[in-house]
C-alpha cells in the first residue's frame, strides 16, 4: 500500500504498537503525527521517525483539540489510529472505582475524543480509515484478574462496531484491531491490586506465546487492504468465538 499525500494521527504512538504503525504509515510515505503522554519517548519518536508529535492526554478536550489543529497543518486527515490505553487488574473486590474510572476515560472515552474529533471532516470528505485498537480481551476473555481491563475492551468494541455501521454510507472504513499478548512494556507493567488493596507495578511474566509489534502491524495493514473490520491475531478466531459463545458460562 502506498499512502501518498495521506495523513496518519496515532494516539499512544510513541511506543509499542503505535509506533510500529507509525513507522509502517511513514514508510508508505504518510505524514505521520504522534500523540502520546509521554515526552520522553516522543522525543525519541521524533527523532526517529522526523515526524510531527503532540504531547496528548486522550482524557483532555483540550489536549485532543490541540492534537486535531496540529494534525490539520498537514493536510486533510485521512487515518485516525486511537492507540492509546492503559491497563490494571487484580482482585477484583480491591480494584478502586478510581481506577474503573481511569481505564474507562483512556480507553473507552480517550478513543471516542480522538474519533470525534475528526469525524466531521471526514464524513464531509466521504472518506478515511479509522483503527481502534482493542484486544483479544475484548473478544473472549478466560483471566479472572483483568476485569478493569477487558470491561473497557469489550465496550471499544461495541463502540467499533456501531461506528463501522454508521461510517459505512460515508464510505469510511473502521478496523477493530484485537490483538492477543504482545512483546511491548505494556503487559509488562499494568498496576495490579493485591490483598492489602495497595497498587503495585511490576515486570509480569508474559510467557512464551506471544506476539511481536511486526506480527501486529502486519495484520492491521493487510486488514485495512482488504476493508476488514476485524482484525484478529488469535488463530482460528472464528472457531474461537463461536466455542467461546456455547461456553461463556464460567461455572
């Protein structure tokens, strides 16, 4: 795919998923601009990729709207990545309702603003791909201890599948991405609520099946090629869902 005179706005792109996306967009000669909370990792982002970054908190109107401005100096807005999202878990009687609140408001609401803020131009364009990243928690999920987590999940893609039908008589294309564990920082330090109901962050064993920031990006362009809305690296997906819905019972 070549993505000429097109212009890609990544959320959480500094890092992980995101900026693997953002180097593959760039490398397919899109303008690439990269919001993230973090300055540190921008800067370094900038000076990898010689892109336009935006120190963005997805929880901010304000912030989004200072993302929107800066992305539409460079033209039309044609690829809307809402990447960025956090993750906690633990038990589940000791997860603060702070905390619920927190992964709601990035992942749920933070997608939502950044969508939202550049929607309008284009459904007036009739035209643009939008990607929420999502995860395989959102699709099926068996871990008793990531509740916080796979909630907001499994609400982004309720909310991706009710833009995918509403964006389709703009002829926008919308992609849930649902990827499955992969080797990034994020697994690696969600914040966990232990017995005493105090957060730790810790390096989490991820184990051995997991995927790479290649594997990821690979998938999401091949599904944006071929207008697939869902975008899933568990193998035998759909195998995997239809046993999951004769199963959903946990007892």
């Amino acid at each position: 795919m070549d993505f000429s005179g097109k212009v890609a706005v990544i959320t959480g792109g500094a890092d992980g998923i995101g900026l693997d996306a953002a180097e593959a967009f760039k490398s397919r000669n899109a303008d690439v601009v990269i919001a993230d909370i973090n300055e540190e990792k921008l800067n370094s982002a900038a000076e990898r990729l010689k892109a336009t970054t935006v120190r963005c908190d997805v929880r901010s109107d304000k912030d989004i709207l200072t993302l929107r401005d800066a992305a539409n100096r460079q033209g039309p807005v044609d690829i809307v990545m809402a990447n960025a999202g956090v993750a906690a878990g633990g038990r589940f009687e000791k997860i603060p309702m702070s905390e619920w609140q927190r992964l709601f408001d990035v992942n749920v609401m933070g997608a939502t603003r950044t969508i939202n803020a550049f929607l309008p131009d284009m459904i007036e364009r009739q035209s643009g791909i939008i990607i929420i990243t999502g995860s395989s928690a959102g699709l099926f999920n068996n871990n008793g201890m990531n509740a916080p987590y796979a909630s907001s999940k499994y609400a982004l893609q309720g909310m991706a599948k009710a833009l995918a039908v509403y964006c389709r008589q703009y002829s926008i294309q919308v992609h849930y991405l649902a990827p499955r564990m992969t080797d990034t920082a994020f697994p690696r330090s969600s914040v966990a609520w232990g017995r005493k109901g105090s957060h730790v962050t810790s390096e989490v064993d991820i184990g051995t099946d997991f995927d790479t920031v290649s594997d990821v990006t690979n998938a999401l362009l091949e599904g944006i090629e071929n207008n697939q809305f869902l975008i899933s690296l568990t193998k035998n997906t759909e195998e995997q869902l239809t046993s999951f819905a004769q199963s959903q019972s946990p007892f």
